[in-house]
C-alpha cells in the first residue's frame, strides 16, 4: 500500500508511428541490449540455458516430460519448440520454417496433435524500453486521474467486472498496481498492474469497467505503470490474444515494439 489516493498529472503516452497504409504501426525495435534481456528472459521462462536464444535466427526444438504442454515461441528472428518428444516430433516440420516470420498454421499443427487437441494460451509479445516522448509542458498538462495503490480498491474493481474479463487481466497479485477512482464516489473505473518476470520485465496488464471503456483510462493507468517498470529499471512486456481489437490497439497507442508470439497447446484425452 502506498497510502492515500493521489490526483497525477497527465502524460500522454508515446506518439505511435503510421505505416504505409495510415494505420498505427510501430516501426522502431528495442535497445539491442533490452533485446538480449528479453531473449533471455525467455530461456528462462521455458527452462533453456540463459544463452539458447541469444544468437540471431536461433531455432530451439526441445523435448520435455510427457506431462507438459508444448510451447511454441517466436522471438525477433528465433523460435523455440519445447513438449513431449511425442508432441514435437509431429509439429516441428509442419511450423519450424515458418515460426520466425509467425506465419505458420494453428489450425494445422492441432490437427496433427490428434482429436481433443486445444490451445491453452495464444498471445502477441511486445515490448518497451524508453519513457514517452514528452508532448506537453508540465504547464499545459491537465489535472490527471486520481490513481489509488490501495489493493481494496483494486479488489472492488474486481468484484464489478465480468468473471471472464477479471480472468483475462489477471491482476491479482501482481507486484504493482495503479487503480483510477471516479472523483466524487471514489468508486473505482480502471487498473494496471504489472508482475515483475526474472527480475527484469515488466509484465503490464489493465482491466476497465465496462461502462467506463473507450475514454482512455487504460492508456493512461498503463503509461503510470509503464513509468514506474522504467523507473525501477525493468523492460516492459504486453501481452494480449491476436484476436483481441482493443489489446493489439492498447499496446500501439502505448508505442510498444512487436516482438513475436508464445502459443501453449495441449493434447487431447488419451483413449
């Protein structure tokens, strides 16, 4: 807890860049040494050696005990294949040539897994490693959000969004959290949080009130999260289902970097 809810500042976030098309792209790569983190901390997280996906164009494919799920990474230019023997044998010539460009076929490698073959998880992996430009002097800002750290509050956002959103977002427990409260009622509207990975990432997740989205809060609770990973000396990471308009929208208005994938797949029932 870090006492009583206080009015911020507002700081827009990082200007995004347009693509070709107009759209929002962001066209920039991280620092090559947040890059190096970022690969790194992958490693770790699937149970490598520090150094399997540290050399460009790295292409991983280990077997694990039959119990785990498999997991198909693709990061900057390298991929990591990890499961069964059983479960990697049978994909890792359908997506292995493919994983680096994130061009390879889902519904494919299911099919080979069997019948009862699901996805457990499928998300976009972006990063950041720079402070928002600064678009505004400290005069012309306008009275920001008043942001809480009181987990109560965090809790009662919780308790009034859908089971489903809450799951998605994931906040509990995560290590630091910035709660918006309506200025009259204090009742809270929007959160962010993020989990420290490893020691050196910045997991960043938000979750917004259904009667209170598409008015910015989660940009702006993001961007406070994103300055205190930053601050703490930690990379950002974001997270978020390809389907997902509002995810893929969110880390674009936040100016993160495209890094690559991370798809948990599980096998069917045994007969």
């Amino acid at each position: 807890m870090r006492g009583a809810p206080r009015t911020l500042p507002i700081r827009p976030p990082a200007e995004p860049h347009l693509g070709p098309d107009g759209r929002r792209a962001t066209v920039c790569r991280v620092e090559a040494n947040s890059e190096a983190i970022v690969r790194l901390c992958w490693a770790r997280a699937l149970g490598l050696p520090d150094d399997a996906l540290a050399a460009p164009g790295s292409q991983i494919v280990v077997a694990t005990p039959d119990s785990a799920p498999l997991r198909i990474l693709s990061l900057f230019d390298s991929s990591a294949i990890v499961g069964p023997a059983w479960m990697v044998e049978q994909i890792a010539d359908r997506v292995g040539p493919s994983l680096a460009t994130g061009e390879w076929d889902l519904a494919a490698a299911l099919s080979a897994l069997g019948v009862g073959a699901r996805e457990m998880a499928r998300e976009v992996l972006s990063y950041r490693d720079e402070y928002a430009l600064p678009t505004a002097s400290a005069e012309d800002e306008d009275e920001g959000p008043l942001v809480s750290h009181d987990p109560g509050d965090l809790e009662t956002l919780l308790s009034r969004c859908a089971v489903d959103d809450v799951n998605d977002a994931d906040l509990r427990g995560l290590d630091i959290a910035f709660t918006m409260l309506d200025d009259h009622e204090h009742r809270p509207l929007a959160a962010a949080a993020y989990r420290i990975e490893h020691g050196l990432l910045a997991d960043v997740r938000t979750l917004t009130h259904p009667d209170h989205r598409s008015q910015g809060h989660a940009v702006l609770l993001a961007e406070l999260a994103l300055e205190d990973a930053l601050d703490a000396g930690l990379i950002a990471q974001g997270r978020h289902h390809p389907a997902s308009v509002a995810g893929g929208r969110l880390a674009s208005a936040l100016g993160f970097t495209t890094a690559g994938s991370i798809v948990v797949l599980a096998a069917g029932a045994s007969d």
